[in-house]
C-alpha cells in the first residue's frame, strides 16, 4: 500500500514535536528528515541531534535523507541518535557499496537516491542491497519546488527493473509530491511518497497529510483495477 513520509523541511522548527504529531494523526507511515550540508547542496539543515530528539517523541520510522560529502562520517552518529532508514546520494558517495554496507551494519535500513539528471540503471548492482531507493523529482537544496515531469519514466523504469530482477525495495519518490501531481507519482509505480510543502505548507499538517494519502490511496486503487 501507498505510503506518505511527511518531510519536517517544511514545518515550523519551534514546533517540531506538535508538527510531527500533527501529520502522525494525518497518516503518516514514517518521518523523512533532510540533512543537508551547504556542500553536496546549498543549504544547511540539521543532523543527528535533531533525530535524537525525534526519537524520544515519536515511534514512527525516521528516514534520514543525507544530502551530505563525507557520509561514512556521520552514519555512526545517525546510527546512535536512532536513525531507522538512511538513504545516501549515489553522486555524493565515491564507494556507495561501502556506504550501503556501512548503514546495513549499524542495524539500519540502507538506502540510495539519484538526482534527477542521474539514470537508474547506474544503481542497478547496489539494487539487492537497499530497502528502498529515492528517486529525487526535484533538485535537492530545498522545499517547495516544482516536480519535474520525466521523473515519471524513471520511476515506470525502475519499477521495470525491479520486476526484471526480482527484487522487493520500495521506490520513493522527493519534490513536488502535491495533490495535482500525487495521482500521476502513484500510478507510475511509488510506494513511499515524500511531501513537505504540500503537508505542512498551509498550517495544517493533520489536515493536508490525510487529504493528500486519501488522494495516493485512490490513485493507486483506480490503478490496481
Ligand atoms: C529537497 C528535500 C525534500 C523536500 C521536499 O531537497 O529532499 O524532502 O522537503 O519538499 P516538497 O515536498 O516541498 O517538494
Ligand atoms: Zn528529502
């Protein structure tokens, strides 16, 4: 079944805990948390210490999106801080395989993203070893853009892939997840939907979280039928 990861980039920082809550209550299957690191993108979020106070609030699954140089680094700490799910940029890291493997190995799930301009067969050999693979619809750096249309092919691709290879991660799909574009993102073949702007942009993450998952649900049954 479809699920919605509200993405905390765009919800108001001085109120974490009741924004989280709030899109819990709309829904949510896990919280997805930008870590960005004014390098591999421009801009400069947050890293493990906000996970950690996460993880004393909620109980939901925290997928930690690493847009950073140098993630080896930092995975023991998102490990430590209670990270469930950590995705790393197949153009940030030199020895993803290592990377992967690194993740797996502090008893986390590990995961890859490609940019948009980045093909999906490139990931093809690391494909048994993720949970989950991120396919970026827009440039990551920041919330609020607009999803780029020929991200519906790669996801159509990948899902190809999978069923060639006979695997089972999940596809997940980042930037401009919304109501005019949730149908399309669905039917196309992703499972796990990111969205910040569209849950938390309007002030009413409970409300907007369960509007949009009502939207993906009957995409994806009008797509099974
Ligand atoms: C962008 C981030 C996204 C971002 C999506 O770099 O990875 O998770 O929050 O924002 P929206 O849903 O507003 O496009
Ligand atoms: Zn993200």
């Amino acid at each position: 079944m479809v699920e919605l990861l509200p993405s905390i980039l765009s919800a108001d920082f001085a109120h974490l805990a009741d924004q989280v809550a709030a899109a819990t209550r709309g829904g949510a299957a896990a919280i997805h948390v930008d870590v960005m690191d004014g390098h591999f993108v421009p801009n400069i979020t947050l890293g493990p210490p906000v996970v950690k106070s996460l993880r004393r609030f909620t109980d939901l699954p925290l997928d930690c999106h690493l847009m950073i140089e140098n993630a080896n680094d930092y995975i023991p700490a998102f490990a430590e801080a209670g990270a469930n799910w950590v995705s790393v940029h197949y153009e940030a890291c030199t020895h993803l395989h290592r990377s992967l493997e690194l993740i797996a190995s502090h008893g986390m799930e590990p995961a890859v993203v490609i940019n948009p301009a980045t093909r999906v067969e490139l990931i093809q050999e690391i494909l048994p070893m993720v949970h989950h693979v991120l396919i970026m619809s827009v440039n990551p750096g920041f919330g609020g853009q607009e999803f780029i249309p020929f991200s519906l092919k790669k996801i159509r691709r990948l899902a190809e892939l999978r069923r060639e290879l006979g695997l089972k991660f999940k596809i997940e799909v980042d930037g401009g997840v919304a109501h005019d574009t949730v149908a399309q993102i669905v039917q196309a073949g992703a499972e796990l939907l990111v969205a910040g702007n569209a849950v938390f942009g309007a002030g009413a993450p409970e409300r907007d979280a369960r509007a949009l998952l009502d939207a993906a649900r009957m995409a994806e049954k009008q797509a099974s039928a």
